[in-house]
C-alpha cells in the first residue's frame, strides 16, 4: 500500500502564548486531490509552512513523501508550492522570475515557456511582474509551482483574484494533475470551491482539525432535510408534531418544516399529513452542501 | 550553492540595477580621478579630507591607484546599498519562501547569494579601475606628473595592491549591508542606517572623540581599502574590521538559519 503524501502527528505551533495549530493529525493519501479548507486565520498556512520547512514546529511530528519535515531537503525537489499568494521580483518578467528558480533548483530553462503557455501566460511572460494583474499573478505563481514537474502540489488559495473563468481552469488544471497522478493539497477559506474537486478534506478552525477524511464521508456525516410547508400556515404545528410523533427532530424556518430524515420517509409523511386532513403545499429532501455542513460544525454564521 | 549563484546573477543582471551601478561607479571613479589631477595646485587640496597630493607623490609607482583607492568609502556605500537591498528584499517581496522551497538549505541561500554579489563588486571595481587608470594617464600630462614609475614592477605591485585592498574593503561594506538588511528585513531601513551610519554618524563621532575611527566598523574599513589611513595601521584595520564583520555574518546567519520565514 502506498504511503501517504502527507501525514502529520500532533503537529503543533504556538507563537507566545497564542496557539496557530493545536495537536493536528491528519494524512493526504497519494495521488488525491484533498482540500484543506478553514476560516482565515485557522492555521492553514502555518501549517502548510511547516509541511514546507520555512517554519519549524513547537510540537508533533510529521512526513512528506515519506520523508520527516525535519529534512525538507530530502522532498522538496519533488514539491511544488504556492504559499499565501505569488511573490516575485516586480523589475523582472514574468519569464525571468521563472528563470530565477529554474536556476535555483536546477531545472531546464526549457520548461519555462511551455509553463507560461499552460497557465494562460504564454504571449504576457515578457512583461515585467509588476504590470500583471492579479489573476496574472496568481497563474504565474501556480506556473512556479509546476516547475519541478512536482509529485505532490502545494497550493494556498490558488483561485484568490481570479474570475470565474480563471477559476473554472484552475479548477480544471488540478484535476489534470489528479488525473497524471500528482498529489494537490489544496487551500481555501470558500469550501464551495474544494467541494467539487477534493475527494479527501481536512477542515480546520481555531487551529484544530475538525474533520479529516473523504469527502463523501463528511457528506454523509450529515443527514438530508426534508422541507415541508403545509398549504395553510395554520397547520404548521400539526406537521412539526406528526414528524416528531415519528422519532425525527424538527425546527422551525421561514414557516417550514425542517425535518432531519431521508428522502425515503417524505412518501410517508405525505400520506400522514394527507391523513390528518393537511395538503403540503410542498415537500422537498434536501442534502446539504459541504459548506453547511462545514458552518454546522464550526458554528460560522 | 551555484544554482543559487545562478539564480541571483539573473536578479543582479536586470538591466536598471546594473547600468545604473555601473555609470555610478564611473561616475565616481571619474570624478575623484579627474579632481586629484585637474586641482593639483589647489590651495583647497585634491585628495580626501581636502589633504593636498603633488606631482611629485603621483609620479610614484603607487600614483596610479591614488584615485581610485580614493573612491574606497563610495564604492563601499554603493556595494552596500546592493547587499543590503538585494538581502532585504527578499522579506519584502515575500520571495524568501521561494528560494526556500527550491533550495532547503539556508546556509547555501546566504552563502550563493554573498558570491554572487561578491562577483558583482568585483565587476564594479575592476571597471572603477579601469576608468581611474584610463583618465590617470590621460591627465598626468596635464598636471605634469610622470607615468614613467607606474609601469614598473613596484607600479603594477601598487596596482595589485591598490586593488586588493579596495575590493576587500568594498566586501567589507557589502557585508555590512547584508548583516543589515538581514537584520532589519527592509531594504529603506538597512540602506538608510547603513549610509547614514557610514558617512555621518561615525565622521562625526570621530570628530568629537579622539581617536574613535580606531574602531568605528566604516572607518576601519575605510582604511583597509586605503592601506591604512591616519592613526589606523592597515594590520589594525584588516583585524579589527574583520572581527566585526565576522562577528556580524555569524549572528545573522545563526538568526538567518533558526528564524521562522512567516512572511
């Protein structure tokens, strides 16, 4: 069986007395896309900095590629990585900023513009980085990121500033690399946006793992809702009591019935509502997104 | 280590730092030459400190290098503005997690990145040198100083010397620019404190406490790229200035090595 991508043990950090990751265990199984989704400040990039050696934990342990986080020489060649947005030298092109970490890591400069082609940069990496715009960046960033031609993907809010078709081609992009075998680990506060590429999640709040798995679990982790409304307000009570009378929690919102229970029992509490003299006016099994899902086990609003 | 060579020759080479550090240096090299030659009967003086150099002394095999071990402290300003700033900038722009992600080894980041702009100064004061040759023997007739000892033995032992010494001290500056700019992190700050620290604060202090440029940093630099200058042996100098940019380059690169790059 393949060793994870990544995994990590107790890992922690703490700056002073303040707590940026808690105790954190979770693993990225190989050659997935996992989506590490959480709040702004709930220790996604301290973490990702740690995965990376750019800053050492206060505690736990971890590996990338199977190799300890201790020695991040010993991966980092096969890693690519946009952390907390592009940074580049804004006197230089696009094309030389590529060149300088070509150099760095040793990579053929020949790699460099089939990149900027594949990222939407092809005919702008003669221009220097600080007329690019910020959808301009943020492509030659994840450009930089492909360098390596990398076995695991590391990427911080890859879609920040781009428009909904630049999102839509990174979107796309990721799973190309997916499909190629690449492992993508990757970062965002909008879990709407992870839902629809991640098989595997890793939320995060307050700098504490809340959930680490398949995303089909967490899916199925929560319980669809059927919405009832009755034809007339007056016999919401009666719905709310015929679904509790049958062993489901109900509440209350916007004058429907919120009933915790499959799509399997709507046939059923139709026909009992029918019975009590009560015509819904509709009757609908929702399944809820991962995003609430994720609200409903952080508590956001 | 020389990939990281490589890579921050690439960011040395952008053409507005290296044409704009090259026609300084020119510049610089010009001026000073030119003004030791053309104000040779300067009641005012034509050398540092308004100090007052005849024929006589330029017609001496060392002649050759007295302009251009003149232009040492400015030299060593503009070497470490580019220290400082290319070491900072790394902070500002955020890019340091890059280099750090291609290249783990933080050792080797500071190290490549010192040779680099090690091999940069070199450019600068082999071209400061030629410039100040050039326009030595194109004035000397003019101020009827005598080339005939310059190309002697003891001349080009002079020029070799001369050179030596300036490109010493012109590391010497650059590293103080990079133990700064790694310091502060900021490329206005550690150029600002480095200049102003350089030629106003330790002149001035100098002037107000006896014999303080014995171990003012700048001063004994100074010196070393000078050979030695008043109430500074060069041997003094070499030490002194030594042991304080070695002490300097070895705090930083332990907090260069140790520190979180959160940035």
């Amino acid at each position: 069986m393949n060793s994870p991508a990544i995994s990590v043990s107790d890992l922690s950090k703490v700056y002073g007395d303040r707590p940026a990751l808690s105790h954190a265990n979770f693993e990225v199984p190989m050659g997935t896309v996992c989506g590490f989704v959480g709040p702004n400040g709930s220790g996604k990039t301290t973490t990702i900095r740690m995965l990376l050696g750019l800053i050492t934990p206060t505690g736990g342990t971890g590996t990338v590629l199977g190799q300890s986080i201790k020695h991040p020489e010993k991966y980092l060649p096969q890693v690519g990585a946009m952390i907390e947005g592009p940074a580049f030298y804004p006197a230089l092109t696009g094309s030389e900023n590529l060149k300088v970490l070509a150099d760095l890591g040793g990579f053929p400069m020949s790699r460099v513009q089939p990149l900027l082609e594949q990222v939407g940069l092809g005919d702008r990496g003669t221009g220097k980085f600080k007329t690019y715009s910020l959808g301009m960046k943020q492509r030659l960033g994840i450009a930089a990121a492909l360098l390596p031609q990398p076995k695991l993907l590391v990427l911080d809010e890859p879609t920040n500033g781009l428009d909904p078709s630049g999102i839509q081609e990174v979107r796309e992009l990721i799973k190309d690399l997916a499909n190629d075998g690449t492992t993508v680990f990757v970062s965002s506060h909008l879990l709407s946006e992870l839902e629809m590429i991640s098989e595997h999640l890793v939320m995060l709040r307050l700098g504490k793992v809340l959930f680490a798995g398949k995303t089909q679990d967490l899916l199925s982790a929560q319980q669809p809702v059927l919405v009832a409304k009755p034809e007339y307000a007056v016999d919401l009570g009666k719905v709310v009591a015929i679904a509790q009378n049958n062993g489901h929690e109900v509440s209350i919102i916007d004058g429907e019935a919120h009933i915790i229970g499959s799509a399997d029992w709507a046939a059923t509490l139709n026909r009992l509502a029918f019975e009590a003299g009560i015509t819904l006016a509709a009757l609908t099994s929702v399944l809820p997104t991962l995003e609430e899902t994720f609200f409903e086990m952080t508590g956001d609003e | 280590m020389f990939h990281v060579f490589l890579a921050e020759s690439r960011k040395l080479r952008r053409p507005t730092l290296l044409f704009s550090t090259l026609l300084t240096v020119v510049g610089i090299s010009g001026l000073f030459t030119s003004l030791l030659f053309l104000l040779i009967n300067s009641r005012s003086g034509n050398g540092r400190r308004g100090e007052l150099i005849n024929a006589a002394t330029l017609s001496l095999p060392n002649g050759l290098v007295v302009g251009f071990t003149s232009t040492v402290t400015l030299l060593g300003v503009v070497a470490l503005c580019i220290f400082a700033a290319q070491t900072a900038q790394e902070y500002t722009f955020g890019t340091l997690r890059n280099l750090l992600v291609r290249q783990p080894s933080r050792m080797k980041i500071l190290l490549g990145k010192y040779l680099s702009m090690a091999f940069f100064a070199l450019v600068m004061d082999v071209l400061s040198l030629i410039v100040s040759v050039a326009l030595s023997y194109g004035l000397a007739g003019h101020a009827h100083v005598s080339t005939a000892a310059w190309s002697t033995g003891a001349g080009f032992h002079a020029l070799a010397q001369g050179f030596g010494n300036v490109f010493l001290a012109t590391m010497g500056f650059g590293t103080l620019g990079m133990i700064l700019g790694l310091l502060l992190r900021s490329p206005i700050s550690s150029i600002a404190i480095g200049v102003i620290w350089v030629l106003i604060v330790e002149n001035l202090l100098s002037l107000v406490i006896k014999d303080a440029n014995r171990w003012l940093p700048g001063s004994l630099i100074g010196a070393v790229g000078n050979g030695g200058d008043i109430g500074i042996t060069y041997p003094h100098a070499l030490l002194f200035g030594g042991l304080y940019l070695l002490v300097g380059a070895g705090i930083v690169a332990f907090l260069f090595k140790r520190r979180d790059v959160a940035n």
